[in-house]
C-alpha cells in the first residue's frame, strides 16, 4: 500500500479544529441536557474525537457510515452541518431527521450518513447492506462501520464479519475500544480483549491503532481504505480509546476510579495533536485563539438556531410511521 499522510500546517489545523468542533458541541449539549432542552438519553464522544476525525480524513463523499448510539463525533465530522444537528438534538422539525431521530438515531442522506443506532452492534448488518449495494452499482465505494468493543460479544458482529469476508463486500470495520461495553470492563467480557485478532477466524486482515493519536487513526484508516478499495475485501481496525466522560448521563461510574480518568487525560487527543503541532512550529499562540473563537461562534449559533426551531405539532405525529409516506 501507498497511502501516506502529508502532515503540514494547513492539514494539523484541520485536524485539530474538527477535535474542538467535537468537544464544544458535545460541552454545549451537556449544558442544554442540564437545563431539560435536551430528552432521553445523553452519549457523550468526549475523549475519542481522534477515533471520527481521523477515519473521515480517509473517506471521500461516495462513501457511506454507519455509526452507533454515540455518534454525535462521526457526524460532525463526517460534515453534517452543526445548525440541523443542534437543531435535531432539541427535537426540532428543522433537524437533519426533522427532530424525529434525536441523540442516538442520526441520518443524513447527502453525506451518506446511515445512523446512528441505538442497538448494540446494530449498525453491522446495515453497513453490509450499504456496501452490498455500492458493489452491484459496480463503484469504489468504501462502507466504513463505527462500533464499541461491547459489540464484539454480539452474534451479528461475527455473522456480519464472516458475512463480509465470503461475500468480499468493501467494509472498514471500526471498533473504537474505550475499556468499557457500559460499566462491564472489557476483560470482565472478552475471553480475547485484543479485538483485532478476532479477524483472522475470518480470514480478514486487521489491526490495533492508538485511537488517541488522530494520526495514527489518519494514516492506518488511509492505509486500509485504499487497500479495500483495491481488493474489495473488508478490514477490521481496532481503535484502542478511552471516554473521559461515563456512559450515558445517567452513569454513576461506580466500575473505574477517579485516577484512571485522570491517567487517562494525559492522553487527551486533542491536548496531544496541540502540543505536536507547538513543538514543530505548526500552531501560534494567535492560530489557537483564531480556532477556539471561531469554533465558540459555530457553536453558540447553531444552539440559538435550534431553540429558536419549531416543534412538530401533536396531530402530525402519525407521520412517517409507515412506508406510505417518505419525507423528502
């Protein structure tokens, strides 16, 4: 393979922007969560943004993804807009699935952003599906599908890779392994925690990756989209991760102790890809500031879009419920 990562100025900036973008939406929804703006359940991305941001460096827009019940990070960075997102994050009708889908069910046509997935594992089989179709349309297509480590104690996490193994189907599997399926440590679960070499029971290449590192994560997802796109076979990318925050809002976090957290944001990705980027002369003092303005302006207008969004009324409903009518 060939693929290589030029890592520059103007490509450091990049990356570095999308981790905020993450990280201060997510900050922003706590405060909205808080106040009761924003219902139901509450998956917080905060410490795996290099896991999205990297991945979606690799992926051109004829792509498809297919994320999970956390998958607020996937979406900023795959480019759904902040304003629908907000916006259907406080249930609005001017939200990418019209404030219908909410926290854990985003979808967005354009950019080929297939969920969102409040079950375990459930986006696998829909991510074979997407590539399925991509290959009989005869395309390049690559399908990459985002999972937690708890997904590999799933039956349809092995059918759908032994699936994609005979069939040949383009698929980057992306594990993102924070340690934790919920509050269940991963060796409290796993018989093998090295979910990588789950691969070779199917005959598919695969590999572990510093999911901290949104370099890393950039140059191993390069590395095996073009390998995919050139074979047409799957590959499993085990990102080794680590939430800072608990599971869901209501997580009292009672399986790991304060200091892990803390070891742990020693290796903040975002704090680590700044510090690099200072130490090669990359990032000023003024870039920094420049970011976070314009990152605070994005996010401070896209939470006043969505408050000032409409409601869908009561007698509308039953809309949408059945086939007999696909909104647009």
């Amino acid at each position: 393979m060939t693929a290589k990562l030029h890592l520059g100025r103007p490509e450091g900036l990049g990356l570095l922007r999308d981790m905020l973008r993450i990280r201060r939406f997510e900050a922003a929804c706590v405060a909205l969560y808080q106040e009761e703006k924003i219902r139901g359940f509450l998956h917080l991305y905060d410490g795996q943004e290099a896991v999205a941001v990297g991945v979606m460096r690799a992926l051109g827009a004829q792509d498809g993804v297919a994320a999970t019940y956390r998958e607020h990070g996937h979406a900023i960075a795959r480019g759904i807009a902040m304003r629908p997102l907000m916006a259907e994050m406080l249930g609005r009708l001017e939200g990418c699935c019209r404030g219908r889908g909410g926290s854990m069910h985003i979808f967005d046509r354009a950019t080929r952003f297939y969920g969102g997935n409040a079950i375990v594992g459930g986006g696998l089989p829909l991510a074979l599906g997407v590539a399925l179709a991509d290959r009989m349309q005869g395309g390049k297509a690559v399908t990459a599908c985002f999972f937690g480590e708890g997904a590999a104690d799933e039956g349809e996490f092995h059918e759908c890779m032994n699936l994609a193994a005979l069939w040949r189907l383009p698929v980057l599997f992306v594990c993102e392994n924070n340690r934790y399926s919920m509050g269940t440590a991963v060796a409290r679960a796993e018989a093998e925690t090295a979910i990588f070499r789950k691969a070779a029971g199917y005959r598919m290449s695969g590999e572990a990756v510093d999911g901290m590192d949104v370099v890393a994560v950039a140059v191993a997802a390069a590395r095996a989209v073009e390998r995919i796109r050139e074979t047409g076979a799957p590959h499993l990318m085990e990102c080794e991760t680590y939430r800072f925050r608990a599971h869901s809002m209501f997580d009292a976090q009672l399986y790991r102790s304060k200091d892990e957290v803390a070891a742990w944001r020693e290796r903040d990705p975002i704090t680590r890809l700044q510090s690099w980027m200072e130490q090669a002369g990359h990032l000023h003092p003024e870039d920094l500031a420049r970011i976070e303005a314009e990152v605070e302006a994005e996010v401070t207008d896209a939470v006043a879009f969505a408050e000032a969004g409409t409601l869908e009324p009561v007698e509308a409903l039953e809309r949408f419920v059945t086939m007999d009518e696909v909104p647009s």
